[in-house]
C-alpha cells in the first residue's frame, strides 16, 4: 500500500465517522440542524425539547426559520 492510499483511507474513514461524533449534522452530512436536539438512546430519530417547541410557536427562531411543520 502506498502513502497515498493511507492517505485516501484516513480521509475516507474521517468522513465516515466524522457524523458519529458531531450527531449534529443533518442526514446528507452538508450542514448542522437548525434546532438544538436531544439525545434519544433507544431511537436514531432527533428530537427537540418541549421548550425548543414552544420557543418555535412563539416565534423564537423566526429569524432563520421561515416555515416549519411537525408531526
């Protein structure tokens, strides 16, 4: 194997595991969530707060947020 295979594997392997660490980025790994989230042990779904709820019906994060829905 050569330096620039080590190379490609090392920058191969950061990427794959760079979303494992962060756990803030969205599913195709381009950017950060809009809300903060909470950690859900039994589920890969993200959740927001109760408080990050009503913040958002208040009109809390009207600023960066232009729409939203929830289910």
């Amino acid at each position: 194997m050569t330096i620039d295979q080590n190379v490609q594997r090392e920058v191969i392997k950061d990427a794959v595991e760079k979303p494992s660490e962060e756990g803030n980025l969205v599913r195709d790994f381009s950017e950060e969530y809009a809300l903060p989230l909470i950690d859900v042990t039994q589920s890969e779904l993200k959740i927001i707060s109760k408080e990050t709820m009503k913040d958002l019906l208040d009109g809390k994060f009207k600023d960066w947020i232009q729409s939203y829905f929830y289910m």
